[in-house]
C-alpha cells in the first residue's frame, strides 16, 4: 500500500491534478471528435473562402484582360467580331463589366447602323437596377440620344426629367436633349430656360457651354427669362406682402 505524502498540501494538489485529467480525459472521450471536427470546417472554410477571394480577383483580372481585347478589335473596325468577343462578358461579368460589355456592344451596334439593337443594349442598362446609378445615366442618355429622332418631344422630356431636376454628372447633356426636345415642340421659353441653367452648371465641359451660351442668344433674352407672372398671381403675391 502506497503511502501517503507527508506534505498534506502536496498530497492534496496531487489528488486535484488527478481529477482534473480524469475530467479533461472524460471530455475528449465525449466532445473530442466533435471538436475536431468543428476545427476542420472551419479551416475548410477558412481556405474556401481564401481560395474564392484568389478566384474572384483571377476571374476580374481575365476579364478585364478580355474586355480589352475586345475594345481592341472594335477599334480596329471589326463590330461584329468585337460585340462576339463582349458577350462572355456580358453573360458572366461582374455587373460593372455586364454595363459596360453591353454599352460597347451597342456602340458596335451603331458603326453598323442598327440603331434599334444599339438602343435596347443601352435600355438594359439604363434599366438594371444591379448596376451603379452614374453607368445607369449614362445608358440613359445614349439610349435617348439613339432613339431621339424617332420619339415624340414629350416623352424624351418625361425620360430626362429625373436627370434635369437635379444637379449631377448626368445633367448638362441632359438639359440639352430635354431643351432640344422643347424646341421640337414649339416651347423656346422652356429651352432658354435648359440652356440658361447649363450655363451656369459647374464642371460643365467648355463645349457644352459654348453651344448652351449661343442658343441662350439665338433663343433672345425673353426665352431664357422665367415666365412672367399672370395678373392674379402678382396681385396674390402683392396682397401677401401687404
């Protein structure tokens, strides 16, 4: 018979280290495989979702390379070619490379005079809601420009309005389509007013303006003056300030 430990503290440390394995020997026997287990999905996580980060930016860096081959051949004057080599890309390209895959193959659209292709390339994007709202404008406007001839001046107002309502990349070449429609329609107060604004938008390119300053003087400075108040309206506004 084994004897016990003079020391009744050693003997007591002894005894507590011994129920101690006991139980962590208990717990690996009950929880041990599940721990383990749990340890390797997560590892196997951990990798697949290093693994899909390294694919998605491979994938990008492809599709970025193809996209640019494809820009190549559309300058080299090869549409139809060009707008074959965009549709992996629009089929499987992030949705910032679909917008853009899309508005390339309607500008291959256009140097073969299918307007009406180019047209519903540009509605798609303009209408994808995944995509970032200044891409989105942009297709907008090109689908507009597109179709301009062919739409009545009402509806190409109707479209824009959004875009002329407030002050964005997209405004200043949409205030020229909307005034431009307004001329269509016999409304030169309505354009001088559009081509006024532009004038006095920021970060509008010199081009624009210039055209915009010289329909303010071709229209005369009544155009671009707001419409003058009916008699009750000013004898309203008068009463008011009484």
């Amino acid at each position: 018979m084994a004897l016990p430990p003079s020391n009744p503290d050693t003997f007591m440390q002894e005894v507590d280290d011994a129920v101690r394995a006991d139980r962590l020997q208990s717990f690996v026997r009950s929880y041990g495989r599940g721990l383990i287990a749990l340890v390797i999905v997560a590892f196997l996580a951990l990798a697949g979702w290093l693994w899909w980060q390294n694919d998605q930016a491979s994938k990008a860096g492809e599709t970025g390379r193809n996209f640019s081959m494809a820009l190549e051949t559309l300058g080299q004057g090869r549409p139809k070619a060009a707008a074959e080599q965009f549709q992996p890309i629009v089929n499987d390209g992030s949705p910032t490379y679909r917008a853009l895959a899309l508005m390339a193959q309607a500008n291959a659209a256009l140097a073969e005079n299918d307007a009406r292709t180019a047209a519903a390339k540009f509605g798609l994007v303009a209408n994808d809601s995944g995509i970032d709202q200044p891409i989105r404008d942009a297709a907008l406007l090109r689908q507009t420009l597109v179709e301009f001839d062919q739409m009545d001046p009402a509806a190409v107002v109707a479209r824009l309005r959004n875009l002329v309502s407030q002050p964005g990349p997209a405004f200043a070449s949409a205030a020229e389509l909307t005034a431009l429609a307004e001329m269509k329609r016999g409304n030169d107060r309505a354009a001088g007013q559009l081509y006024k604004r532009i004038t006095e938008a920021p970060d509008v390119p010199e081009s624009l303006k210039s055209r915009a300053l010289q329909m303010v003087s071709l229209l005369g400075a009544d155009a671009a003056r707001p419409a003058a108040a009916t008699p009750a309206a000013a004898a309203a506004t008068t009463k008011t300030g009484e």
